[in-house]
C-alpha cells in the first residue's frame, strides 16, 4: 500500500518513518510539511541520511488523495479538524495521531483543547483505535482517532480490572509521569536541557486534556465511575510513560484473582504483557517497541489495588499504535512492522 | 563545637563534610569509617582536595567521646543500634541518619527493617527531629532520629493540612519519587548508570521502610487517619525528591483557605516556602539547599487536594537537617551554615 | 542456520538477542552463561518477555557444537582463548566479540590485556572482522576476531585517509568518547548512576587495550605511521561512541579531495555513511543501527584535517557488527537484519 | 559594596546572584534586564524565592552608576560594547562577562565574533581576567575583561607548560567538552532536551570564537606557538567543561618534573588544584565550585604531553572568576563568597 505522512517533521513524524521505512507491505510512503516543503528530510534528521533521501512535500490534498491509500496526521492539534474531512469524501484511510478527532461530543473538546472541534459527522466516523479494546471496529474503519500516550498507558491499565472489578467509584488516582519527547519538536524554554537535566516537575495539575478521553473510554467499562484524579509529570528522559495507578475495591480481591483477570483479558493482544507477580515494568523495558507492559498487586495492608502500565510514547503511545491499526484496518497481521525486541539497555 | 562524622565515605557523609566545612560554630570535625581507615577521604572523594586533606579515622568510641561534643551517625540501619547507646553514656550528642532511633515501638522497627531494634531506653531518648514539627523537644534533645528522606517531604507537606481540616481518612496517596543517592554509594546493578539513565521505575510498591515513619507522624496530627497508600519511584537523576499527594477533604474547601493555611503554619520557618496560587515545585529548584517547597490546589472538578512538596533528599532528607538539628540543639541560628541559595542549573 | 550465544547476560549478548530475533535465516538460537545455567533470560532481561523465554544453559562445548552452526563469544578477555579452539576443531564457526583474538602477535596482547594469549595455531586462523576492510576474507573465515569498540570507529574513519595523503607519521591524534555501556553489564563503583551522571571524566589515559588493535591496523594503510595518542572518555550517555581525530596532511589538501576520497572508499559500504561538507554526526544519529558516520574537513588556518567518526558501540561497535561478519560469512546479504534506522530521539 | 548586574535573567545572571548573596562585603545588588523590566526574579527563577524577592529593573545607566560601585555585565556579546563605556566614565569600575571587551586588537573581535568592535580606548583600558595571570594587573583595574569559559580552562591548563618546556610550535591540540548551560539560557532547538539527552555532539569544527582568546593568551607564554587544533563538543549534562590537550615537547620531559612545575607555577593560587600522579580530575569534582582542576602525564610510548584541565563553566568560567576578579579589585581575601565544597554528587 501507499502511505503518506503529513506532519513528518516531527518526533512522531519521524517515529512513522522508521516503521513504515521496515513495513513490509507499504511499498511507498510521502512526507509533507506545511513549514519544511521542498526541504530533504535528512536535513531535519540525519539519522535518515540514505534510508530516506526524499525532500517534503506541501500538503496537497488532491494529490495526496490521489497517491496514497492512507494518510497519517502526525499534526498539533487543530490541523485535522481542518483538513481530514477532505480526505475521508475523497475515499482515502486517515489515521489522526492529533486529538482532534477523539470525542464523540464537540463540547468535551473545545472545553479541554479550547479550539473549534470538527464536525459532528466527522466525528461520527472516526474510530477511537486503541487496538486492544477496538480491533473488530478497527477492521472496519476508514477513519481512526489514534488515542493520545497517557490514555493508551492508563486505559489498558485500567479496563480488565473496572470492567470485572465493583472498586469505588471515586477512588480511581492516576499518577503519571512521562518522558519529554511527548512535548513534541520545538524550541521552548521549558523543554530545554537545562531546564529538565537532573529535574522532576509536575506539570498541568489537575489540566491535562488527556483527562477526558480517559474518563469517556472507562466509563464504557464502568459507567458508574468518577472523575478521575490525574496529574503528570516530566521525567529527565526522552521517551517512556508509565501511570501509577491506585483505586480501591469494594471488597478484598485475591493477587492471583486480579492477575488471571487481566491475563485473560488480554489473552489474544500480543503487545500487552502482563508482568509475574512481584514484577514490576520499568519503562525502558519497552523502550522502542509496541508493548505495554502492566503489574499489578492487592495491598492487604490498605486494601487498594496498585498497578503500573508503562508504554513507550512515540511507540504504542503514539506512531506504533498507528501502524498497528494500519495492520489491522488492512487485514494483514497486527504485528507487521512491530515485532522488534526493546532497545535495552 | 567539634564533630564526628561516622560513615563519612557515604553520600550523606560526604554532605556533611561539605556543610561542616562552611559551618563557622564548627571549629573541627574528624571522619571515621569501619572499612577505610587510614586512608585519606581526597581518595574517595577528590572534589574535597585540599579542603579537607585529613585521612579516615577507626570507630573508637572512647576516643571520638573524648573529642567530640557532637556525633553525626551517617551509617547503614543496623549500626547506630549498636554503638549509639555508648555515645550517650559518655555524654556525647548524637544526630543518627540512619533509621534505627526513630520508633517508639521497637516492633514497628523490626517488622519493617528487619533488623533488631534498639533498646527502649534509647528509643525513648531519641527526639524525632522533623525540626519544623519538635523544634522545642529538639533544643534540650541529646539524641536526634533525623528524619528519612521520603518523610520529610510528605510529612511537611500533609501536617498542616490533617491538623485543620477534616479527610477522609482512607483516601490519603502519596506517589513518591527520588532520584539514585537516596540509594547511597555503592556498587549495584541496580543503580548503575546503564540501568537507570532513561529509564524510569518503581521499586518497593507498598512495602517501603518508610512507610510507618509517616504513618507515626501523620498520626499525631490526625490520629483517625488509615493507613496510607504510599509508592516509591527511581528518577533518573541524582538527587531529589517529590511527593504527589492527593487527599479528599471531606467538604469543599477554597484554594486560597488552604494556602492561607499552609502560610500561616511555617510562618517562621524559613526552610519551608510555600508556593504561590498555580505554582508548583521542581526538585531543581531546591537542589544543593535545605528548602521544602510545597505547592496546593484544591481541584473543583473532583473535590480532591493536590499537595507537590520537593526537597534535596541529602539536604533537608538528611545532611541538611541534620545540621539545622545541630544549630536547633545548640542554640545557635537554625539557618547557620545552610543559607546557600539553590544551585540552577 | 542455529546460533548460540555464550554470554547471553551482557549487554553485547542482549543486543545479540534483539538482532538474531528479528534475524530471518537464523531459524534457533540458544543462550549460555557460565553463572546463570537454568534460569530464563527473561529474569535477567524483562525486556525480552514474551520476546524468548527461554532458559539460559551452561556451556556445554560438545552439546552446542551439535546444535549450533555458529557460535558468538560475548565473553570477557580471557574466556575464548580457552574454549574457541574446541569449537573450531568442532567445526563450528566462531565470532568472538572480546579482544582474545585480534592479533596475529601474542605478545602484543599479553602485554596491554596483562592476559595469557591464545595459541598461535588459533591467532593464524582467525580474521579481523572489521567487515569493510577485510569482506573478501570473512567470506571463508571460520573465525572472526570481531573488532573492538573504539577501533572500528577510529579506523573507519582514519583508513581512506592514511591510504591515500601522505600525512606527518606522528600526528595522529585520537580523542575518543563512549558511552558507559561498554563498560559492560555488572556492578561497579565507577559506573554507578551518580558518579556518571552529570560528570565527564578522562580514563585510561594513554594505557587503553585498544592502541595496539588500531595501530595494527592503521599500518595496513600506511606502514609508516608512528605511535598514536590515543585517549578516552566516559560519557554521561548510555550508548555512542565518537572519535575525534586530528592529523597533519604533509601537504593542503582540499576539503572536497579528501571527501570524495571516502565517498569512494566506502561507495559499497552501506553502513558506512559519509557525511556532505559542513555536516558532522551526532551519536544519536547512529543510535541502535549499525550505522559509521563520518565527517571530515581540512583546516585552512591550521593545515590540520579533523575527523569525525560515531558508531553505537553496542551495533556496529559489537553485536551488529557480529551479525553483519555472519551474513558475510554465509554469503546472505550483508544487511540482513540490520536495516532498522537509528532510533530517534 | 554595591553592585548591579545587567543581564540578570541568564544562566550567568543567575550564578552570580547566588554568590553575592553570600557575599559578605556586598551589601546589596539590584538586578537589571532589557526585557523583563519589573519582574520579580523569581518569576524566571523560582529557586530564588524567600532569597531575594526583588524586581528586575530596567537597565538606566545614570541611576544604576549613582547607586553601584561594581557593575557585572552578564549579556551576550554586542551589548557591553555599548554601555560599557558610558559605566566607565562615570566612575563606575565593570567586570564584562561577555566576550566583547577581550582583544586588544578589534580587527581580531569583528572576525571571529562578526560584530563590531568596541573602542581602542575602552580595548585598551580592560584588564583580561584570569586571575592566576594577572592578578597584580586585576588589583588597578576598573575595567575587566572576564575570560570565556573554555579559554579559562584550557590556558590555565597550557600556560606553565609553554612558559617553561619547549615544546613544537604547531603540536599543540585542545579537544573540549562543555555541558550545555554555556549555551545560556533560551529556547532554540539544538539544546532543547531531546537533542541533547543520550547524545553526543561537535559543534563550530575549527571555527570556535575562543579560538583566538587563547591563543593570544597562550602566545604570552611562548611567542613561537603556532595556532592551536580547537575543536568543542556539547556533553549531555547541564554544568561542566574539560580540555584534554595533547602537546609534544621537543624532548623527553620526566612526569615528577612536569608536575613540579604545574604545582610551583600554582603554588598560591587556591583555586588551581594540580593533582597527583595518576589522577586526572572529573567535571563533577568541581561542580558548582570555583576550582580549576589539572592533571598531567608524559607518555613514554608516544613522547607526548596530555594535560586534563576541568572547571565549571558557570563558576570559574563564569561568574565564579568574576567575583574572584572582584575580590581582588578590592583588596579583599580572594577567596571571599567562594570557599563552598563542589557539590558531590
């Protein structure tokens, strides 16, 4: 298949080139960029020198649609609203890596990003893709909402245990932390080495607009649960999200209960380990590769349930993920393009 | 006064050579080590060439009694049980570090560190010095517990909040973070530079040490309080510590109440700056100093408190407090040799 | 073909593990350690889970050299020497990646590994793997001496050079800096997180084992090249190694000569990447391929040329080289399993 | 004494509001900035909180030379060629950290900085400030010129070699490294921190504009040298500089004698620690200090001098030298305001 990547200049961009550049079955791929067109890629990103000599394009919606089989948004947010519409009437796949596209409710969306949301029946077609919980609607869609890192980490995380689990509905805590690249390329103060080496900030209190989508995609498991309390944090790293999660049961739960639960539950999903008991996923554990890796436990001594869900954030939170629901909107095997091991160390 | 360090080729130690060194009451101090004596500490640490040119001395309890009017105990648990209780005999003061003095109940001791705890006659010697909660038992105090690092941030930055305002006493969570010299010089896969530089992991989940501490703590100022949910995380950097806290009042309570609160209760203890409306702590920006920073919110949305509070965790986590300790016990300005602003970047 | 690797627990076995996975001629491979017999790779290396989950085995010369047609030493100095012989007399095929093996002199290794050499019968037979300069004769090696770290960096980016300009015998200067991950998985003071971090040290000086490997090879190109000076540097970095070079040409050359120089050189050489003019890599850039990227430039002011070399010390500084001598070896294409991009950022 | 520091915003600003904090003989300073006219400090720095509250003032000339008798020029190069001169002739004596004011000859400043260049009258009354060689000359200054950060620690590394060894005019190299808080404090991509992190960089090859600070330096030693081999590389890390010279004496020197000859050079210069035989001194065993750190060694095998040379960039190549500069202004005890132990780790 062809594919073309609009936004490919940045970290995400530039994480879609390197999988789609070991996909077997994308014979072809474009990048454009509004700023960068004409410019090769390898003068943005020399570690592209002679894999990918190609220069960006401008993003030209007729002549893309007439190329590629599928568009990927590697977009801040905003430019999907604007320009996918285009691309879905002229029969081309979109798979939106922005938040544009997540909500099925505008309102949610203006309120969080504060932007002008798409249309209503923009938003009526577009699957929210997280693979794991979606694949049979994934099949079929021609549009895909790539879910944002931290909800990819704190959804699977949480799903098996709110969709089996009677846990209290006000007690669901998300402590996140996650590594800088999720800001994205750009120059900013805040994102400056100096400012982050050997630094651990919190950062959007109680804000970020990841919350809601993570509020809506629970509630399909447990729809009687509460505003979740989640804040995130800026580790010294480049990549890698883990969530620390607390929530309380209604009634003691066994470890062994809880860990067959989601053992089970993600029997078939190949990209989700779940840990032994006593192991705990550390985020370079998944460094580089589409995996999210969960532990969980059953404090006695308090009666909470803990559970860590790590990811890396270019990867399954981010250009993995849609290369995933590439594979699967395609029919051809979900792990295509995926299945390399973590670099470690 | 003159000074002992036991265990100066720690990281704590080193921290206290570096404040002694700048302490103008402190004429003299010598360093003491089991495993290196004789050997000169420029060789362990050769940033402290020709500052402090002397050479490690034995662990003999006479002598160091005779000289010293003060001992700072920078050992591993276990040490201080046993030789501390021979320094009060010989009427010298002792700042232990080490966890050892810091229970009532010998059984809380032995059950978390397992480790023999000491006699309760020591015990009940020891004065907690959470400086800014016993300033008063720390003036007349012969024997300091100096706090652990992870309670001194939470512990300061929960107090006045369970002094005054009612919780629910099941929903505090405290989601700790800490940079490596927490874990202290030594050798060990687990903290060498490989496994932890971009990499981010939990360690301990539920089963800290310093768990009780808080506990014990808390409990003086809310004794309805449960037990508390607590997680500890390795933060690829050296130095630093952060408790996310979060905590359900049990009615509404508004922003400015709480900061006004919070102001009002380290009104005199300049190590403590609470933050501004919006303003939340990094660990760099107290780094190198003894400061606590907190930062508080009350968020609307779900009717939880966020509490930030950050500290350098061998500064007011142990040698810098340690020192306040000394300056508090021997009726001298608290601030003496500890008034260095923050090193940024 | 079936592989094996002795020393499955260091980090040049673990990156052997990830490339031989995802390798697609090598149908088995099987993991051996000295200490760790019997317990899963998975326990060692969480990041493998579900990835192989199989157990590591002793060394069982016979029994490998049944199953295996290829075996990879990733042993420290000292071990091949003593087990490579019963392979090859086996008639297995050997890529040692420690020093044991690399030069044709034993005293030249006994003197700077301060080890007992191998025999000589051994040192005739094996080929240095530096696949660049000696392709033709890994093609019908049974052995392969695979290079170190710093020389493959260092000789690819001096070899064009030497061969072709008459430089000043004594002028070549090395400056080399590494990341810390070529000191090995293992525990040690000097590699721990908070003596690395933040810290740029010079070790080593003028005593690295590597000298005698680069000179050898240097004089290849130009016998009469005098002693180098040669240093290296930790850097605060997990993977990436650069050399620095100075060299004095006998006469002023110009910048485009000396680039179409390499161009040339390396015109078939696809992990070689010279860089254009003004543009000179960054470690990043080759991190996790088995990419070398070199720059170059002639100093008009000084009459000195500069040259910059970075490889991954993991990649092309050991196991993907290791890989890249198998496919040569069995006359596969050179890059099988080794076309990933760089991983960035 | 009374200062004022124009640039107070950046990293150097920064820096020295940290000293002249603790300084005891100035008894006040007012910070000034062109951007952030009445701003509180610790809105750019909330390290600075609770320690000095004040406001950012606009930077007026005739106000700020009635209130101040020093004042520190803290900005970027252009900007001290400006008002310098205005300070000077109202009385009022100027440390100028920036590179303007350091050539006698202004042709040498246009070309390597492309700006123009200050007066002649002004070039000629700036005394250069590195201490250890022009203290008697720092004592009457009212003018000083404070030397870049890489100069500071690569002269002082070279100048008692070249006073006193012959060595081969054209051999001298100097390969070094800085962190990256020398790029100062601004959003621009290439520090931004996932460029930086896990990376390791060369940067202005050949075309550094320290280049001829030192070799002017230098050639006040030794009037024979030929221009110097200069080449910087940006190290993860945010503090930090190491030289590693390479240089040839024109014969055999023994180490004992190099070394006794660094150590008399440094004899009363508390800030310049030779250090012992086989030791070579790290980044970090100067953190935040105001040291300058050399080791030195002959290699019998090559017949070549290497020499390490570290400093903190923002303290002894910064702010650091510039209130040892003003020390000696005033006839105060050099040292005063900068006697702390580095910080370790």
């Amino acid at each position: 298949m062809k594919a073309a990547i609009i936004g490919a200049t940045g970290y995400g961009g530039a994480e879609l080139i390197r999988l789609l550049h070991q996909h077997k079955y994308v014979e072809e791929f474009t990048l454009h960029s509004s700023s960068q067109s004409g410019v090769a890629i390898s003068e943005s990103y020399p570690q592209l020198t002679n894999i990918t000599n190609q220069s960006l394009q401008s993003i030209n919606i007729e002549q893309i649609s007439k190329n590629a089989d599928v568009v990927f948004m590697a977009t801040p947010s905003g430019i999907s609203t604007e320009i996918t519409p285009a691309f879905i009437e002229n029969g081309v796949k979109v798979i939106d890596l922005s938040g544009d596209l997540r909500f099925k409710d505008p309102n949610v969306y203006e309120k969080w990003y504060k932007k002008t949301s798409a249309a209503n029946e923009v938003l009526e077609k577009a699957v929210y893709g997280l693979t794991e919980l979606n694949r049979e609607k994934v099949k079929n869609a021609s549009l895909i909402a790539n879910p944002g890192c931290y909800p990819t980490a704190t959804i699977l995380g949480l799903y098996p245990l709110l969709k089996n689990i009677a846990v209290e509905a006000n007690s669901v805590i998300i402590d996140a932390k996650s590594g800088v690249s999720g800001a994205g390329r750009k120059a900013s103060l805040g994102t400056s080495y100096c400012e982050v080496n050997e630094n651990f900030k919190i950062y959007k209190v109680n804000e970020h607009q990841h919350i809601p989508e993570i509020e809506v995609a629970l509630k399909t498991a447990n729809n009687q649960l509460g505003p979740i309390k989640f804040n995130t944090h800026l580790v010294p790293m480049t990549r890698g999200i883990m969530s620390t999660i607390y929530c309380q049961p209604l009634a003691s739960v066994s470890e062994k209960l809880l860990r067959n639960l989601y053992q089970q539950y993600y029997e078939n999903d190949r990209f989700v380990r779940v840990r032994k008991e006593g192991e705990y996923p550390a985020t370079k554990e998944v460094y580089g590769s589409n995996f999210c890796d969960i532990g969980i436990t059953f404090d006695e001594r308090t009666g909470w349930i803990t559970i860590v869900s790590v990811i890396d954030n270019l990867m399954k939170g981010a250009a993995g993920q849609a290369v995933q629901n590439l594979n699967v909107m395609h029919g051809i095997d979900e792990g295509t393009g995926l299945l390399g091991a973590p670099i470690f160390p």
